[in-house]
C-alpha cells in the first residue's frame, strides 16, 4: 500500500499570531488587544501557481517571495490589528518595502563577508580559498548572532514563541493527530521545511559555491554574491526539499541537525492559548484551500 503524501503546508509568525500558507490559500489568526482572535483569509497571488512555482530550482525564488513579499504583509497585517489601523501594504509600498528588506539582507549578510574576505585576502595575503573560506565563517556568525541578538528583545520572544506554535501545528497535522491545543503541545519545535533551515543551507551552500569562484576583484566580488543569489536560492531550497522528502533515512536525519539546532534560536515553547491561535489560522487556511478547490 503506498504511502498517502500530505501537502507541504508551510507557515510564519507574526505580531501575536501566525500565518499559515497552503498551495492557493493562507490565512493569518491574530489575537486583537481584546483577546480576540482575528481571522484574515486571501487566496495567494498568481506566483505559487504559476510554472516557476513547478520548475526545480527556479522555484526557489518562490520561496524568497514568500519570506519576503507575503511575509512582510503577513507582519503589516499583524501590526495593523495591534493598533487597530486599516492600512494595506501593496503595489509601490510594498514594492520599496520588499526591496529595502532584500537590500539590507544581501548588504549584511552577503556584501558585509565578502569585504571582510577580500580584506584578509589583501592585507593578510592569504589564498583566494581561505578568503573566501573567513568570508563564509563570517556571514554563519552574522547570521547566527543576529537572529540571537534579535531573540532577546521580549517582543521578539513572543514571535518566536508563536513561531514554535506553528510549527507544533504543523507537526501535529502530519502525524494525523487532532489538532487541539492540549493534543498539539507535545509536539517538537522544529520543523525540516522552516525558513530557518533554508537560510542556513543558503549560506552553507555560499561557501561553497563562493570558493569555486576562486580569486575575485573586489568590484566583481560583491557583484557575483548579488548576481547568484538567485542560484544560491534555488539550490538551498532543493536541498530542504529532498531531504524534507527522505527523513526516514538516517543519514538524512544526521545532515538536518545543524539545521534543526538553529531553530531553537527562533523558537520558544508556547503557551495554550497561543497553539489556539495557530490551530486557528490553520484551519482557517484549510477551509479556504476546500473552498477553492470545490
């Protein structure tokens, strides 16, 4: 009897609450300052059906739109029950929103590691290898100290803690359990397909695709991490996905551990009422994925 394949539903915190993303539908549950929970449901944009969604490798830049495009209006949306404003992020502003986010990201992340490695390389005189060897280090320790220094703002505590609920929610769905709070909470924090996962493979993978490159004017350094980004994209989210495919395998459960281990910076254990929110919001995102289908 063959094995029934459940659809790889995926999902984001936002401000006191979570959005959950199916392949047509998502919805976001929120608790307004009343205690409510609010529930915004929207059919997703043409880009998750359309034939880059579907091609291997390209569909990698899908998955940057979604923690780019659709998280950053997930979060608007979020914030704007918060203080109890009706204001949409879309067209020009969420444009410029989106490419500020994704400009500060790659200059940080990418621009930043790779001076410092041209840096050494220069006055150091090391090998194009091991420049480009300390560029990868850094841009790990970047990334690792910035989402740490950022988990210890209280605010931020608590979107990780409904971070930690969706993924509950999620892992609960899978293992064909009923989705109620008490039935959700013994579930594990983390999860193989999460964001945070495809960002550390993505610098992983940097490292060495960047050392293939082999020795770089500075000018075209900087170019080349901005120009395969979109490669680095692509390769990092083939990557989650086979191995999110073959967790039965042992070696496969071995390769995910650095991954997983960094999640525990980006999530908190949650509370009851917050596993409420998130089973809300994925329920909410079934029902619209039905409703659509039918």
């Amino acid at each position: 009897m063959s094995e029934i394949r459940l659809p790889a539903y995926g999902g984001q915190a936002v401000i006191e609450g979570v959005m959950m993303r199916g392949r047509q539908y998502y919805a976001i549950a929120m608790r307004d300052p009343e205690n409510k929970i609010i529930i915004h449901q929207e059919a997703l944009g043409g880009i998750y059906t359309s034939r880059l969604a579907r091609i291997p490798f390209l569909r990698g830049l899908v998955m940057l739109w979604d923690a780019l495009g659709l998280g950053i209006r997930a979060l608007t949306i979020s914030a704007n029950i918060q203080s109890g404003e009706d204001e949409k992020i879309e067209g020009p502003a969420l444009f410029f929103t989106l490419l500020l986010s994704l400009g500060f990201g790659v200059g940080l992340f990418f621009l930043a590691p790779a001076t410092i490695g041209q840096l050494s390389e220069s006055y150091l005189g090391l090998s194009a290898w091991w420049g480009n060897l300390i560029e990868g280090l850094v841009r790990l320790a970047v990334l690792v100290a910035y989402i740490g220094l950022v988990g210890l703002i209280p605010d931020i505590q608590r979107v990780f803690a409904y971070h930690g609920a969706e993924h509950k929610t999620i892992n609960a769905f899978e293992a064909n359990v009923a989705l109620t709070p008490e039935n959700v909470a013994p579930f594990s924090l983390e999860h193989p397909r999460c964001g945070t996962a495809f960002l550390l493979t993505l610098v992983l993978i940097s490292i060495l695709l960047f050392s293939a490159l082999g020795p770089l004017p500075i000018l075209w350094r900087l170019v080349s991490r901005i120009v395969l980004l979109p490669l680095l994209a692509g390769l990092a989210y083939e990557y989650i996905r086979w191995t999110a495919s073959h967790l039965s395998s042992p070696l496969v459960r071995w390769m995910i551990k650095p991954n997983l281990a960094l999640q525990r910076l980006t999530t908190r254990e949650p509370s009851l009422d917050m596993l409420e929110v998130s089973i809300a919001a994925f329920n909410a995102m079934q029902m619209g994925e039905q409703r659509l289908v039918a």
